[in-house]
C-alpha cells in the first residue's frame, strides 16, 4: 500500500491541490463553510484508513468543542466535526465486522450491559417500524447507530493500556476547560447575567442546559484525577483542585438547577459505591418516582398543582428562579409539569411501541391540561418532555422505559462490583469516575432528554463501554492472581 502510494505521490498531490482550490473557490462564491471543512475531512478519511486509533482520539478531542451548523434554508442540520466522523467510524465498524464478523470478543457480548444497550437497539428498531412518524424516526435511528459504532463498540479496540485512559482524559478536559474559559469570559463581560448566559454559550453548546450538563459529566474526572495525583508533585495537585474550584463556579453560573442536583447525586453515588450501599439507591428512587405518580393520577389530584398565572412567571435572577422552584410558581417548572402529564395521558394510546422516535412534539398537544398551560407552551423550539424516561415511554413505549430504566440500575450494579473485586488502584478510581460521570447525566436527563445530543451522548455511551472493558480487566486480573497462587 506503502509503495502504490509512493508511486502516484505526485498525482495525490495534484488531487489534493485541486480539491482545496475547488473548496475555497466554493465558499468564496457561495459562503457556506462546509466546502471549507472538505478538506479536513478528506484528511481525516485518510488517516482513518491508515490509523483509526489516532482517528478515535481526534474525534474524541472534537466532542467538546463540536458546534451545530444549520444548512438548506434550516431545514437540516448537524453537528460539525464531530458527527461526519461518527459516520466514517460507522463504516470503519461494518468493514471491521465484515472482514471479521467474530471480531467483538465474547466476553463484550456475555456483560449485561450489551444485552440491555442491543435489547434497546432491537427495540427502537420496532418502534421505528411502526412509527408515526417514519422519515423522522429514521432519521433518529441513523443517529444512534453511528452513536453506538464510535463510542460503545470501537472503543473495545481503543482502550487496552492504562496510557490510553490518560489520553481520553486529556482529549476531553482541555478542549472543555478552554470552552468554559471562553464561556466565562463572555459571561464575566455580561456582567454573570443570568438572563444572559443563553448568549455567553451561542454556538458553542445548544443552551445553558447542555452547556451545565456536560460540565458536571466532566467534574468528575476532575475529582478522580486530584485523587490519583496524590504524590505526584504539589503543582500537578493545586493545578487540578483549582480547575475543580473553576468548574464548580462555572456550573454555578450557569444556573442550571440540574446540573447542580447532578453534582451532589454523583458524590452521592460515589459514597453509595464505597459503602456498599449502590443497590439500594435506584429501587428507592423508582419507588418514590411510582409513589408521586400514583398521588398525582389518584382523583386527578394533579390539578390541584395547576398553576396560578398570578404568580407563576419567568424570572431574572437565580436566587428568585430556585424559590419559585421550592413553591411551586416558576414557570420552567410549570411547563414540564405540562408537558409530563400530556406524555402520559399520551402514552396511553400507545402503550407498547410508542409513537414513534422524535414524534413526541406532533401529537403531544391534544394530550395536555389546559389548566396547565403557560405562555411558553407554544414550543416554538420543538422541545421535548423534559424527562428521558417519559420520552421512552411516549416514543418507544413501556418496554423501552423499562430497559432504560433497568440499564441504570445494572451500571451502577456492575461499577459497584468491579470497584470492590478491582486490585489496581488506578483502574479502581477510574470505574468510580465512570459510575459519577453516568450518575451526573442521570440526573440531567430526569430533567431534560440529552442522550441524542452529540456531546452528552458521546460520553453517555462511552461510560458503559468503558465499565465493560474494565468489568473484563477485573476478571482477567483475578484470574490470573488464582492461578499465580495455585502454581
């Protein structure tokens, strides 16, 4: 290959010469910057051939920093650069497979948490088949298939050295804490407005939530990593607490009131994991979820909650937003409660396989209380439920909330085990990290549905496969301590 290349290096010149003339003469007569990233892709498309493992960790350093660009007059969309190379690590997945269809190792298929994510995936295929809403739940079907390719499935290949944790921790913080950095200054610059952070993220997240979101899926490596540095020089150590100190503030000023419950269930997790106590958490929380929801349902006593339009508004500072969440009389908190209730009278009429992925939004409103209704629930945006687990139940039905539902309980399941039954230290801090990472999105996606974002559920998908590859690290190195101590 070598050689052919060595052979025509003049024509792939001349190629490249004339491709990158052709693109920047495109943009210049039309303005769109996607001729310009054309290029770029091209090269990466290359370096994929050659060396899909460096490939992997451009695009994992991408993740963050990705930006959604609008094309067609709005009509389409996507996210740039990280979603094109899902798609050529898609390819990447089914050439691998095809050259080798026993190319995934048992032990991946034997862990729990494959059957659950395939059974989800064999699922959601139903549910497309039968959808509302064909063209659109394709579309959402696409998605999560290169999701699953280049962040559950490739990283099996990736991560088989301590040094290539290391290097996913680096790709990940450093773009984020350069965002966060320039998020703040142009927050600092607004004078840390709270109606003026949507205009601090523009272009660099979708809106503060997903902004807030992210930081606390990534405060965590940051806390696990100031546990590991221990000892390893007293610069490296005030280095990390400082950037943990920066990034506390920073979802503080978001004022994103998930993000800051995520962060204090995801050190509420990592007790709970050293205690031994991980097991109970979840049951309890669906018990009590099942409790609320039967008082509500009970003679409709939802209604008497319906909000009262002569206090229930919008406000302008966090202090009065968190109040008015404790009484009852935001109006943020007023739609979901609206939108909650519409996804179950919905579900109703379609128990089984839902109405389809991404269908929510054009059938919810004959499902809703008028008594609920605010001046925001025109839904100009075309928001969703504000709640993962009733968006599985409206779209893809009973049977896709419940393995949602069981998924969450096996991760933290399985992270607590591995975490006891794990010998080495660093990969020991590095399943803890993974159970706070996935209990902080947890959290956010009880409030919001983030998963199908690109960079929420990047890290989302990458938690569980990572805790698998560990799962089978743990196994293999007692295993091998057995057998040390029989012979």
């Amino acid at each position: 290959m070598y050689l052919l290349l060595s052979k025509h290096q003049g024509s792939i010149h001349t190629i490249g010469i004339a491709l990158l003339a052709l693109c920047i003469g495109l943009f210049a007569g039309l303005g769109n910057l996607i001729f310009l990233a054309v290029p770029f892709g091209v090269l990466f498309a290359a370096l994929l051939f050659f060396n899909w493992k460096t490939a992997f960790w451009i695009l994992l350093f991408f993740i963050p920093c990705s930006i959604q660009v609008w094309f067609l007059n709005d009509t389409l969309s996507t996210s740039l650069p990280d979603e094109p190379m899902m798609w050529l690590f898609l390819l990447v997945t089914f050439a691998l497979i095809a050259r080798k269809p026993n190319i995934l190792p048992q032990w991946f298929w034997r862990s729990p948490l494959t059957l659950i994510v395939v059974a989800q995936y064999i699922w959601l295929i139903v549910s497309v088949i039968y959808s509302h809403e064909p063209f659109l739940s394709v579309k959402f079907l696409a998605a999560k298939t290169w999701f699953l390719a280049s962040f559950f499935l490739i990283p099996i290949f990736i991560f088989r050295e301590k040094k290539d944790w290391k290097t996913a921790f680096l790709l990940l913080i450093i773009p984020t804490t350069v965002l966060t950095i320039v998020i703040f200054y142009k927050h600092w610059n607004l004078g840390f407005s709270f109606e003026k952070i949507q205009v601090a993220i523009r272009y660099l997240f979708y809106n503060h939530v997903d902004y807030s979101t992210f930081l606390s899926m990534t405060l965590p490596m940051l806390l696990v990593a100031f546990h590991i540095s221990k000892g390893k020089g007293l610069f490296l150590r005030i280095f990390l607490g400082f950037l943990i100190l920066f990034y506390l503030l920073a979802i503080n000023l978001s004022y994103a009131r998930a993000a800051v419950l995520a962060v204090v269930f995801s050190l509420t997790i990592m007790a709970a994991i050293k205690w031994k106590l991980v097991n109970f958490i979840m049951p309890v929380f669906y018990a009590c979820i099942l409790f609320v929801v039967a008082y509500a349902a009970d003679n409709n006593t939802f209604i008497n909650y319906r909000p009262d339009f002569n206090r229930t508004f919008m406000h302008k500072d966090f202090k009065e937003h968190i109040i008015a969440t404790f009484k009852g009389t935001d109006m943020s908190s007023m739609e979901r409660i609206y939108r909650w209730i519409a996804a179950i009278r919905m579900s109703a009429d379609e128990p089984l396989k839902g109405y389809g992925p991404n269908s929510f939004y054009y059938y919810y409103k004959p499902y809703t209380v008028s008594s609920f209704v605010t001046y925001v629930s025109r839904n100009p945006e075309h928001s969703t439920t504000h709640n993962y687990f009733l968006l599985m139940l409206v779209e893809q039905g009973i049977p896709a909330m419940i393995l949602y539902a069981t998924l969450v309980f096996v991760f933290f399941a399985k992270a607590q085990q591995v975490y006891h039954r794990q010998t080495d230290g660093y990969y020991k801090s590095c399943t803890m990290a993974l159970a706070m990472i996935f209990a902080a999105c947890f959290v956010n996606n009880f409030f919001s549905e983030l998963i199908e974002t690109h960079k929420i559920g990047a890290v989302f998908y990458l938690c569980i496969s990572l805790l698998i590859i560990l799962d089978e690290k743990q196994k293999k190195a007692s295993k091998k301590e057995t057998l040390t101590q029989i012979s």
